[in-house]
C-alpha cells in the first residue's frame, strides 16, 4: 500500500517538474522564432535597396515604395529612411544615427546610409503553450486515474484478501468472506468463501466421524471384555482341572471357541470401522459430453508429455451423453495416466473409448508394464502396492480412490495386461449412457 502512494506522489511531482520544463522551454522557443523575423526582414531589405540603386541610381524614399519594388512585405519593420554618404555633415550624421529611436539598424551601400526601424515581436504564443498543457495535463490525470483505479481495484482488495489463506491455515473457519463484487477479485472472493465453507464442513464431519468412531471403539471394547473375561475363567478352571470328566472338557472347549469367534467378530468390526469413512467423496452425478472431459486431459497432458518425451495419443471417439461426474471422473483419468507415467516404461500411453448399446468405455492403456499378474486382481485394494513400486513414492490408495469414485457414478472400473510387443496395461473405465 505504502509503496503505490509513493509511486503516485512520484507520479505528481514527476508531472510538476515536465510541465516546469516545457512551459519554459516553449517560452525560450518563442522568444527565439519571434527575434529571427526581424532580422530575416532586414537582410532582405539590405539586398532590395542594393538592387533598387543599381536599377535608378538612387535611393527609395521609404519602405512601400521598396515593398512595391521588390515585392517582399517586411515583418517587424516599422520604416525606412536614407541619407547619402557624400558631402554629409557631422552634425547631420549624428542627428541621423542618433535619433531617438528605440530599435534599428543601419545598411550601408556605396553611396548611401539607410536606417531601418523595427519592432521586435516578443509575443508569446499562448495557444500552442496551453494547447501543449492541456495534453500533458490529460495524459497525466490518465496515469492518476490509472494508478487510482490499480489501488482501488486490485491492491486495496487484495491486501484485504491477503491474511484469508493464513487464517484458513490456523484453521479459523467460521469467519465468513464479505461479498465482493469487484470484477477482478469477485470470484476469487467466492471461491475462498466456497473453500471456507467446504473446510468447515470437512472439518465438522471429521469431528462427527471422529466422535463416533471414539465411542464405537469405546462401546465394542467393552463388548469384549465379556467374551475375554469367560475365556479366562475357562483357562483358570482348565488349569486347576476342576472338569474331570471329558465331556465337560469338550464343552468348555467349544464355548472357548465360541469366544473367540464373539471377539474375531468384534475385531472384524473394529477394523471395518478404522477402514469405513476414512476417506469421503462428494460426486455430483449428472449427465455430460464425454468430449469435456478428454479436452481437458488432452490441455492438461499434451505440454507435460511432450516434455517428458512420451508419445501420449488420444484416439477418435463419439462425443456420446454420459451419466456421472464430469470433474471426477477427470480426477479418475488423471489419476491413472499419473501411474501410467510413473509405472511405465516412458514410451508410449494413449486413449481408445467406444461406445456400446447401455454404457461407454474409456481405455487408458501404457507399454512397459512390470506389474505381475497375480497381483492384478489387487491393485484396487486400499493400501495395496505392488511389487513394481520399487522407490517410487505411493500411498496405494491412488486406484483405491478411482474404484470408489467410478462405483459412485454407477460405473465399473478393471484392469489387464496384454502382451504385444511388450506388455501393455490397460485400465478400462465403463460408464452408463444418458
């Protein structure tokens, strides 16, 4: 903020001192073409009187009668008058010479003296001055408004806007956005509301899961000290042989076993309440162009591939009506083209889609594939990685993601290997038609 006041008082006084400088400048440059028409004047009359003697041997009586001679008007002259060099008196040469005259000039010629009486114009033009500062003045009141208008519109605004991402950091996020309506920063303004409130409500649901996983857990725990607490007592009567007869060995034994499943039960649940809702998606189903969605893959990847040298192809399709998330299943695309990159050996991935009678297909598929078979039925696994990762760094919950969102949007989601010139892997991705 400081630093735009600064340039605008730089701005002011930057037009203070141009305007200073060409008022006097066009001032000098007056005074100076004014001054140069009088003596242009003069010189012509010098030549004109030089002519006029030798065509009538004798001088003009005044300054019409050389105008008429010679045809030339004389600017800033005021009169002309002669006296002849012969026989001339002294005090006669000085009355003429020192007449009281404001400005003139003396032209000899052989036979005479002529003195020339003029007025230097020292007009200024002040038309062309104001003409000059007007402009400027329009010019600089255009930088002024320019510079107002980048203070007002996008510095103010967004210094405002600059403590948002850090307080979104802190995690304060019930403080809602005012609403801008600045063309530049309006969206922008809206979206980090939006991202606010999505944050918020993550957060609340987070809380939400978290609690109730807390007293699931809490809950189940004591669900199995019932079961732990009969086996104990079991193995202590086992232990001091207080059943002799076989029999009753055998059904303590069957209802031990009966505890554990009870506990096996109650770990199944556990583990399937750690693994429930630990990752939650919003899909927005609808119905799209399939063409959106592979324009965007193709801007996203067509730089990225050609830089990273993969020949990366997406073949002709049918621009048919799908049903589901157009920016999911994007995400889903992305996702798989990023292992493809990853796992693959640089060569070569590209895109087929087809079009069948209830559903729509797309293939992404990538040579060089060091994916053993047996693992293929697992890659959709949370968690999974195959023995291919080597130091390449993962989550294994990439393809996991992509079946989660897939089966959202009611579609399917499978892979294969075939084998061509190398082995090639393809995950094909099946959505309804709208």
């Amino acid at each position: 903020m400081k630093k735009i006041n600064k340039i605008l008082i730089f701005t002011i006084l930057g037009y203070v001192l141009t305007a200073f400088c060409i008022n006097v400048w066009l001032q000098k440059s007056t005074f100076s073409n004014n001054n140069k028409e009088y003596k242009v004047s003069i010189n012509r009359i010098e030549k004109a009187v030089n002519d006029f003697e030798n065509i009538y041997n004798s001088a003009p009586d005044n300054l019409s009668v050389l105008t008429d001679f010679s045809g030339d008007k004389y600017k800033s002259v005021n009169s002309l008058s002669s006296m002849k060099i012969k026989d001339i008196t002294n005090e006669e040469q000085k009355r003429f010479f020192h007449e009281d005259i404001s400005e003139y000039m003396i032209i000899t010629t052989t036979d005479y003296f002529y003195k020339v009486t003029y007025t230097p114009d020292n007009r200024i033009n002040y038309r062309t001055i104001i003409v000059i500062n007007v402009i400027t003045g329009i010019i600089f009141l255009a930088c002024i408004l320019f510079i107002l208008y980048i203070k007002h519109s996008i510095i103010i605004p967004f210094h405002t806007l600059s403590n948002v991402p850090y307080e979104l950091s802190k995690g304060n996020l019930t403080i809602p956005l005012k609403e801008n309506k600045n063309k530049i920063f309006g969206k922008f303004v809206w979206g980090m509301d939006l991202l606010r409130e999505n944050l918020e409500e993550n957060k609340a649901h987070e809380l939400t899961l978290q609690k109730e996983k807390k007293v699931l857990l809490l809950s189940l725990s004591h669900d199995i000290k019932t079961p732990l607490s009969a086996i104990k007592l079991y193995a202590k009567a086992l232990s001091k042989n207080l059943y002799k007869s076989e029999d009753k060995k055998k059904e303590i034994a069957e209802n031990i076993s009966c505890k554990v499943d009870e506990i096996e039960n109650y770990i199944s649940e556990i583990v399937k309440a750690s693994n429930e809702d630990f990752l939650s998606f919003d899909v927005n189903n609808q119905e799209f162009y399939i063409e959106q969605v592979l324009n965007k893959i193709c801007r996203y990847y067509d730089d990225k591939m050609k830089l990273n040298q993969i020949d990366f192809t997406i073949g002709n399709y049918s621009n048919c009506l799908v049903y589901g998330d157009s920016d999911r299943l994007v995400e889903v695309i992305q996702n798989v083209i990023e292992n493809a990159i990853k796992y693959g050996n640089g060569k070569k991935i590209w895109i087929e889609s087809s079009r069948n009678e209830e559903e729509y297909t797309i293939s992404i598929s990538n040579t060089g594939c060091t994916l053993c078979e047996k693992e293929l039925t697992h890659i959709f696994d949370s968690f999974f990685r195959g023995s291919n990762v080597e130091k390449q760094p993962g989550s294994g919950l990439g393809l996991y993601i992509c079946r989660c969102l897939i089966h959202l949007m009611e579609g399917e989601i499978t892979a294969f290997i075939t084998e061509e010139e190398s082995l090639i892997m393809t995950i094909q991705i099946s959505l309804h038609l709208a």
